[in-house]
C-alpha cells in the first residue's frame, strides 16, 4: 500500500472481499485465492484520505457490496472513486461474474453519481492466438449500460484489445459517459508498440492506463520520444 501511496499513479486500486475469519461479515483487503486479511476495507479507507490518490474499489463477488458501500459512504473521500466488477464473461474468461443488475443496482443505491467500472472476465495463453472482445460481448454490455446515467470505464485488457479496435471503438461510441480503462495481466505478452498503437485508434481523453512496471515507464517515454519527433 505505501509502495502505491507513493507512486505517480493517479488512483489506488484494492480488491474487497468478506472476511471468512473471527468476526466475518466485515469488508477486507484481500485478492483471491487470498480470503483473508489483517487490512479491513475501513481501515484501508482511513489511509487513503490522507493521501491525494483517487480509489478504485473491485469486486469479486456480490456479497461485499453492500456492507462495502455502508462503510464508504461514512467515510468523507474528496477524490475520483471508481467501483469495479466483472459483470459478463469475456474472451477465454473462466472466472465467475458478478450479477450485473443486483451490482449496479447496490451501488447506486448509494452513491448515484459514481463512476462505475464495469467489465469482462478474461483469460490469456501465452503463444497461443487470443481471441479479443467479439460485437456480442461489447453489444450486451451496452444494453447493461443504456439507460445509466453514471460514468462508466470499460476495463479491457491490452494483450486483448488490438484485435478488438472496431468493437471497442463502437461501444465508445454509445455514450460519451463510457471511457476505456486499458490494463494488463502480470504474465501478459504485449508490447510498447501495442499500447501506442491503442492510444493512437482512439480518442485519447477517452482511454486510461492501468499498465505494470517496466511497461508503464516504457510507454511514457515512447510518447514522450514521438512528441519530440514531431517539434
């Protein structure tokens, strides 16, 4: 947590679950196959309002919702605050998905404006040919989405979205409330040349990066070097 208070990052992202232990029921910081922490969701929040970050909370399952929304709607955060879960399934995702209308419906029970964060499970295999987000998958999201009136940030992943410029592009092009949240897995192939080329299909105030280290520094300094090129 202090390695990500103290970075250049914008916002903070922390996954919630419902703590199995002694005293269950109360929200913790924990990433599966992790159930259990020392880090409760109130604790973890009390941090972040001395800090300047922005949060985003994800969810894996529907259970920590609603104690989680109680919790931070007693906590006075004055910065962006995102909520994520994976509500459908996505190309080579495996893992369950959160029910998509007792998510959306929970969390703007409480907090109407927010900005949700609303994607798909996925998978990817190393040297094997990955299929991207089809025009089913990003169609069923817009349904989802329709008749919201909150921000929404679509998170895809970058080793899966060159081969889905066409369907990404159209589901951008639904609302201009959706943005892109491009993120990658820790064993993930892709390359600089691949996130210059997204930030270059699309509108460029449109599109967030969630990128891991060294890739993230690299991608800087390759913008940074194609703006000089072009003084």
């Amino acid at each position: 947590m202090t390695e990500a208070i103290q970075s250049a990052a914008h916002m903070v992202e922390a996954d919630v679950l419902l703590g199995e232990g002694e005293g269950s029921g109360e929200p913790i910081m924990a990433h599966p196959p992790e159930t259990n922490s020392d880090n409760t969701l109130k604790e973890w929040l009390n941090e972040m309002k001395h800090t300047n970050k922005g949060i985003k909370l994800d969810f894996k399952s529907l259970a920590a919702v609603n104690p989680s929304m109680k919790i931070l709607r007693e906590i006075t955060l004055k910065r962006p605050v995102w909520i994520n879960a994976d509500i459908l399934p996505g190309p080579n995702g495996s893992n369950c998905v959160v029910d998509a209308k007792k998510f959306v419906g929970t969390v703007i029970s409480f907090f109407p404006d927010v900005t949700l964060s609303l994607g798909w499970t996925t998978g990817w295999t190393n040297q094997k040919c990955n299929k991207g987000y089809s025009s089913a998958m990003v169609q069923e999201m817009a349904a989802i989405c329709r008749d919201l009136t909150q921000p929404i940030t679509f998170p895809v992943r970058a080793a899966l979205v060159r081969q889905s410029i066409s369907e990404l592009m159209w589901l951008l092009q639904q609302s201009d409330r959706y943005t892109l949240t491009i993120w990658t897995g820790k064993d993930d192939e892709y390359s600089v040349e691949d996130l210059l080329f997204i930030r270059d299909s699309f509108d460029k105030s449109r599109v967030f990066y969630d990128i891991l280290e060294p890739q993230n520094s690299q991608f800087r300094c390759a913008i940074g070097n194609a703006k000089s090129s072009i003084k």
